[in-house]
C-alpha cells in the first residue's frame, strides 16, 4: 500500500501544525480504481491542520481537486471540481478496522453518524494515514447522477417553441 497523505505525529507540534499535500494524478489513478469516477485531470491540493486532541489527533482543513465523472445522459466525460471540508478525529487503534467496529460505547447498530462531529479514523505507530479518508471524502462529494453543467450535447430533442 501506498499512501501518501501521511503526517507523523511527533511533528505536530505541541498546540497546533498545519500540512500542505499536492494530490498527483497517480494517487487518483489508484485511489479511484474501481469507482464511477475516473483519475483526476489535473493535480489537486490537500490542506490540513491538525490539533491534538487528548490522545487524539483532529484533523481538519480542504481537499481540492478536478476528477472526472461519466455524464448519465450523454456518457461523457464531466470534469467535477470538488472542494470539500476535512474534518476527522485520529484516535489510536488497529489500522484497517472500521472506525467504530468493537466500541463498545452505546449505538451498536450502524446508524449513519451525525452530521455534527469529526469522523473517527484510527491511527497506529504514530502515523496519520490521511488517504483512505480523503478518497472518501472525494467520493461522497460526486453526485450520483453527474450531468454535464449546463450544455448536454445529447441527440436533441428539437427545441423550438410552437
Ligand atoms: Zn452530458
């Protein structure tokens, strides 16, 4: 595995750091493998601050970038611009687990979490590995049914008024 997005947290210094990651085409070529959307078209930008938090590490800041999604009227290639919030809690944990998996705090059935509060990843041997996060972050910000902005050069139907 290849992540990229990867801070270490003896870097973050005592109160508060801030991270800049160019997002290369080739992340997106890997990262998206698989999913409706295509590689990025261009580079993109992750820009994160992170404040530690107890024994955790909140993550926030923006992921910038251009991928490119299928039109469902006309099958074309639509470029998206997504520009996105990063907001995730880092706490200690096996890695690869999904977040909530074994807690024992109350809530055990998979409701969708609220929309107020960090997402909770978990970190190990103090690297905070940013990717998987911010693929998903990508991919919830791609609407299902992406159409050209405004012009969709479908076979017409004529438009004239009558
Ligand atoms: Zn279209």
């Amino acid at each position: 595995m290849d992540h990229r997005f990867v801070i270490d947290v003896h870097e973050v210094p005592t109160h508060e750091g801030s991270w800049v990651f160019p997002i290369p085409q080739e992340w997106g070529r890997g990262a998206f493998e698989g999913c409706e959307v295509e590689a990025l078209e261009e580079p993109g930008e992750l820009e994160v601050r992170v404040t530690k938090t107890g024994e955790g590490y909140l993550v926030e800041g923006r992921v910038r970038l251009t991928v490119a999604a299928t039109c469902v009227r006309c099958l074309q290639p639509v470029p998206l611009e997504i520009d996105a919030p990063i907001a995730a809690l880092y706490v200690p944990g096996p890695a690869g687990e999904p977040a909530g998996a074994g807690d024992d705090e109350a809530g055990e059935d998979e409701e969708p979490r609220p929309d107020d509060g960090p997402e909770v990843e978990h970190f190990q041997d103090h690297r905070l590995v940013l990717d998987s996060y911010v693929r998903d972050t990508v991919l919830l910000e791609v609407p299902m049914n992406p159409r050209c902005a405004v012009e969709c050069r479908l076979p017409e139907r004529p438009r004239g008024a009558s």
